[in-house]
C-alpha cells in the first residue's frame, strides 16, 4: 500500500513539473528562431563589433585631414650648462698679459642655468592624393564589413533552419513510436487473452513482447537523438540550454516546390558572395589609385606660436614679464623624387591583386552554377525517394494492419505479425529520413539561390 502510494506521489510530481516546463517554454516558428539567432547568436554579436570597428576606422583616418594642434609646456634646470668654443682673438687684449694667445679657442657658456619655453603648434594638410583614396578606400572597406556581417547572418539562417526541421522530423518519428507501442502493447494484451483460452500459443505470446522490447529500446534512442536535436537548435539560436523549447511550425505545413525553389532566371548578385567579391574588386582598384597617388606631391600649413624664457634665476623665468613672444605661420611642399622604384613594385603587386580579383568573378560564377546543378539534382532526388518512401509507408501499413486481422480471426500466425510490424518500422524510418533529406537539401539550394534569408 504504502509503495503505491509513493508510486502516485512521484507521477503527480513528475506531471506537475512536466506542466510547469510546458507552461515556461518559450513558443518559437522557424522565423522566429532565425530572429532569435541573429539577435542574440555571440559569434554574430561579434561580426557586427568588426562592422562598427570598421566605421570608426573611417573616422580614424578622416581626423587626419583635419587639423592637428599640439601645445606643449616645457621648464628645465641645465645642471651641466653647455659650452661652446670661441677662437680666442675675440678676448685677446694686448693690454692684459693673461688674455688667451692667438691661434687658441676659449670654452664660453651660452646657455642659461633655467630655460622656459611655452608652444602651441598647428598643421592643417591641403593636399595629399594618398589621404583622399584611402579616405574612399575606408568608405569601401566599411560596406566590406557590412557584406561579411550578412554572410554570416545567411550562414547562421542555414544552421538554424537545418536544426529546426530535425527537430521537427525527431518529433513526428517519436509520435509514431508512441503509436507504434500503444498498438504493440494492445496487440500484445490480446493475444495474451487469446492464449490463456486457447487460441494463441506462449510462443505467439512471446515474440510479441520480443517485438515490443525492442520498440522501447527503439524509443529510447529516439528520445535521446531528440534530446540531442533540440540541444543543437538552442545552441544554432543562441539560447540557453535550460531554457524549454516550444515549436509552432508543422511539419506537414512545410512546402517542398520545385518551382518556387529554383527561378526560371538567377543573377548571381542575388549571392551575397558575388557582392562581396565586388567591393573586394573596389578596394583593390582604390588601393592601386593609392600606390599611383604616392607620386604626387604633398601640400601642409604649419604654424607655431609661443613663449620662451631663460636665466640663470630659477625664479626669474617665472615671471610672466621673462617670457619672450614668438610665432611663425608658412606652407611646407614635399615633392617625391626617388625611392628607389618602392612605389613602381608596389603598383605593379596592386595591379596582380586587382587581376586576380577580376579572375575571381570566373571562379565563382562557375562555383555558383555547380551549386546550383548539385542543390537542384539533391532536392530532385530527395522528393523521388521521399514519394517511393510514402508509398511502401502506406504499403506496409495496410500489409501491418491485415495481418493483424488475419491473426486475430484465426487465419493468420503471429510471425506475419511480428515480420509485418518490424517492415512498417522500418519504412517508417525510412520515410521520415527522406522527409529530413528533402528539407536539408530544400534549404542548401535555397542557399545556393540567394534566396534562404533576403531583407
């Protein structure tokens, strides 16, 4: 009695917890997971930091052009004082029989003990070819950046929807198990009454809790890949992983059309690696424009102003009325003569870069073609098997379900029973891999198209 009651105790509470994580589990549509991901998935939390480093180094590299002011304060004590040698004619006095003798040099102090000296500088660039391209240059890199930010967004999509539909697909095989034993175990209770009136023989009896064995195993299993699917999906999304999943979408609501899938005309800008192929090709025209720039001359205004100060009284340059006023303003050209031919190798290397970028379009517009023949012939192959598949389902579902029948009204043995269940087993299995092998090979080629995740 007392074992019974412990047993009820223990389901109340395990089917109040399983109601509390049905209650707390948070309902999400394919959409809505591809959303999630692309919100919260850390890797792409990451990618998009690079785009806004990316906009900042435009920012960087404008402040170059604007003007660049420095003020410094600068106050010392020349322990040692430096001395200058001066020939000796300029102290020579006939008069004094100690003046120095011509021809020698006499060492005489110039600098102060403390010096002062207060600058405010200012440069302001007028001309510079390589500033204005890279400028452009940065522009380009930054929509570069952006473009990487949408592959990995399109990548994050085929990841999320994959896991999804293997949810899905795990959850409609584990409701079939369910069935499948719930019909076994009825079957099994029947033949067990046929047995103990004399209908049935214990080895009938016997074969079918063999078979009925090996479905709870086949379940256990299947809950476990389940598990594991759902694992998978939460970790594609970016989610906790104690955090319940509950999914909306239906499997039967899924359309797999050819016609839909594979558009009678496809541009290949649709592929965001084809655009990304074009800025790369911008950047390296920019970048060879910037290597021709670096012949041409360069053009600043610079101006100081400020204050200096010096005397053997450390408390003499402290008075304001010390301070000497100085300032200057003029224009500074730099005109490139020789390098040493630094410049004439790196344009001909820019040059190679900007070629190989153009012999990149061939490459991947073949690549693309190649994608899109091999999605198409996939997906094509897919829904055949998945139509041979449905048919032997509802093949050995009818042989399964006569020769219950047959068993059952005396006509029939237990074996064509047991043989009949494991076949619709199997087709089963069968079936539902062909249904995951045709959502896969939907969402490669809608992938392949440019078409899995548009904005």
């Amino acid at each position: 009695m007392k074992k019974t009651i412990c047993l009820l105790v223990s389901c109340f509470i395990l089917l109040g917890l399983a109601r509390a994580q049905a209650q707390d589990a948070q309902p999400f549509s394919l959409q809505e997971s591809i959303n999630y991901a692309l919100q919260n998935r850390a890797s792409l939390k990451a990618t998009r930091n690079e785009e806004k480093i990316a906009k900042a180094k435009v920012g960087e590299i404008r402040s170059i052009g604007l003007p660049q002011i420095n003020g410094s304060l600068d106050m010392g004590d020349n322990f040692v004082q430096q001395k200058t040698f001066l020939p000796s004619e300029f102290f020579n006095d006939p008069n004094d029989p100690n003046s120095p003798p011509p021809g020698t040099f006499v060492p005489v102090t110039f600098t102060p003990a403390y010096t002062g000296t207060a600058t405010l500088t200012g440069s302001q660039m007028l001309f510079d070819g390589t500033y204005l391209i890279g400028l452009k240059a940065a522009k380009t890199y930054t929509e570069l950046s952006r473009k990487s930010t949408i592959q990995s967004e399109i990548e994050i999509a085929e990841q999320v929807s994959k896991a999804y539909y293997g949810v899905l697909v795990n959850r409609e095989r584990m409701e079939l198990l369910n069935q499948n034993l719930t019909r076994l175990d009825t079957l099994l209770s029947q033949t067990r009454i046929m047995f103990d009136n004399g209908v049935a023989e214990k080895l009938d009896v016997d074969r079918l809790r063999v078979s009925l064995n090996n479905l709870k195993v086949e379940k256990q299993k299947a809950q476990r890949l389940m598990d594991l699917s759902e694992s998978l999906l939460k970790f594609q999304m970016g989610i906790e992983q104690s955090q319940p999943l509950l999914l909306t979408d239906d499997l039967a609501e899924v359309e797999v059309s050819m016609a839909q899938l594979a558009p009678e005309s496809f541009d290949y800008n649709s592929r965001i690696e084809y655009s990304l192929l074009e800025t790369q090709r911008e950047l390296a025209e920019l970048d060879l424009r910037n290597k021709r720039s670096g012949y041409l001359p360069k053009l600043f205004l610079n101006a100081r102003y400020g204050y200096n100060a010096a005397n053997n009284q450390f408390n003499e340059i402290t008075k304001p009325g010390n301070w000497l006023e100085y300032g200057y303003v003029g224009g500074q050209l730099q005109v490139p003569i020789f390098d040493g031919l630094r410049k004439h190798y790196q344009i001909q290397q820019a040059k190679l870069t900007l070629e190989n970028t153009k012999f990149g379009f061939e490459s991947l517009r073949q690549s693309i073609d190649l994608q899109i023949k091999q999605a198409l012939t996939e997906l094509t192959n897919a829904l055949d098997v998945l139509d041979s598949q449905k048919e032997n389902l509802d093949l050995a579902q009818e042989i399964a379900r006569v020769a219950k029948i047959k068993f059952q009204e005396g006509v029939g043995t237990n074996l064509e029973v047991v043989t009949a269940e494991t076949d619709l087993r199997q087709a089963q299995t069968n079936y539902y891999a062909a249904i995951y092998d045709t959502l896969i090979a939907k969402v490669n080629l809608e992938k392949a198209t440019g078409s899995l995740l548009t904005k």
